[in-house]
C-alpha cells in the first residue's frame, strides 16, 4: 500500500460535527455530538460503531482533528498456503507476503483506538497443552516480487535458508507480525521487517528478523511487542513439528 493513502487526517467542524472519508478501501464517517467522538466504518450498507470517545472541553475548545495511520495486527500468523513451499538441500527461496492492515485512530495526535479493518480466524500456534501462542490465520499464496499494487497490505519479505542436506516441503509457517516494525519504502510502499528462517546443517532451525532489502524512508509504526529470549527459538522447534521431511 502507498503509504501517503494510509496516514489520513481529517479536522471534525464544529459548525457541522461530522466528516465522511475513504481510507483502506472503506468508509468511514466521524460524528461529534456534544462531548463525544463516534467514529463508523460501512461495509456495504452495514454501519458499524469503531469508537465512542468522550473528549474534554479543552479539547474541543481548541479544535478535534482525527487521523488514521496505518499499523500492524496484534498477533502472530498460522500462513497456510494453497501448495507447500519446497525448499532443495543447500538452497534459498524467498518471497512476499501481504500483510493485511489495521489502523490506529488518533485525536489530535494522541494514539486512542485500533480499527480492526480484518477480522481473522484464531488459532492456537503450539503442541496442544504445551506453549504456544494465540494467533491469527493468514491463507494467502507467496508473491514472486513487490511489484504488485497492495490496496491494504504492507510487504512482508520470507527467507528461508536451507543449508542443510536434507530437501523441506512446509506447509505451514509462522509470521512474527507484532514483533515487525512498520516501514515506508524510498518509493511510498509499505514493507515490514523481513524474517529469515535458516536450517542448519543438524537440521536446526533460527528465526531472525531483518530491515527490509529496499531502502527505507522511515519507520511509520514500532512493534508492537518484544520478543522474549526463547520466543524464536520455541517456535523454530515448532516449525520442525510441522515439516515433511524427505
């Protein structure tokens, strides 16, 4: 997604109280009745309340300005693809992943709401009974390169290295999305961090994440977690549950 279509601000008049914009493919309208901000987001000519705020009088004295800007899901990927991801020994693949969108309402600069654009599936990523996490799924097949127009989505680039002798067929992967920074690209797009998977020779896994390969103007959203110490290494262990080896 070009990343000037997904920062959106709109001043609210309080003449009239209220302003309808498009942002990410939808509509939304923002109403401000006395002390209170409702914004709603339609689908079809279904309308939808995102969020009722009650502001205080000092700022509505000096003026409510909305604004959208684009972020990351708050939880980790289940990525199932409609054919497993073949990897030969002593080879490298890499792809692209759209990630889709959530945006974060802010007034007057203040962080106060995620707008939840994609409702996802849960699934719990883990041996049942053991530790895991809970996360979304995500079907969706890889993309060759980053030259596809993303209405709603930012590029998440995969590496998986295999330096091993044995030949991986991988039917499932995880996606780290909340521990991926945000970035806008030199050319206006949206790329999160890359995530390199690497087999070594035993067969062991490492997960690492990465700046994206192209450059990079800034950085428009943090992570929204940090990993701790064993979080990689606990799913790297899971990843190996979930492979067909040959």
């Amino acid at each position: 997604m070009k990343a000037e279509s997904a920062l959106v601000r709109y001043p609210i008049p309080q003449e009239s109280g209220q302003v309808k914009f498009s942002a990410y493919e939808r509509k939304f309208s923002a109403v401000l009745h006395e002390n209170r901000l409702q914004l709603y987001m339609s689908s079809g000519r279904k309308k939808e309340l995102q969020s009722d705020i009650i502001l205080s009088e000092k700022t509505l004295s000096t003026g409510v300005e909305i604004a959208l800007s684009p972020s990351l899901p708050d939880k980790p990927f289940s990525l199932n693809t409609s054919h497993p991801i073949h990897v030969l020994p002593w080879s490298t693949v890499s792809f692209f992943i759209p990630i889709p969108l959530w945006a974060v309402l802010s007034v007057n600069n203040i962080p106060v709401k995620d707008i939840i654009l994609h409702d996802f599936s849960k699934t719990w990523i883990g041996e049942t009974g053991q530790k895991g996490d809970l996360g979304y799924t995500l079907c969706t097949d890889p993309l060759s390169d980053d030259r596809k127009l993303l209405p709603d989505a930012a590029y998440t680039e995969i590496i998986i290295e295999n330096k091993s002798k044995v030949f991986f067929s991988i039917a499932r992967l995880i996606i780290y999305t909340p521990f991926k920074s945000l970035y806008k690209s030199e050319g206006g797009y949206l790329y999160t961090d890359r995530q390199r998977l690497l087999i070594n020779p035993n067969n062991k896994q490492e997960i690492k994440l990465l700046r994206p390969s192209v450059a990079v103007a800034q950085i428009v959203a943090r992570p929204r977690k940090k990993a701790t110490k064993d979080y990689f290494s606990r799913f790297a262990g899971f990843f190996k549950k979930v492979t067909v080896m040959s």
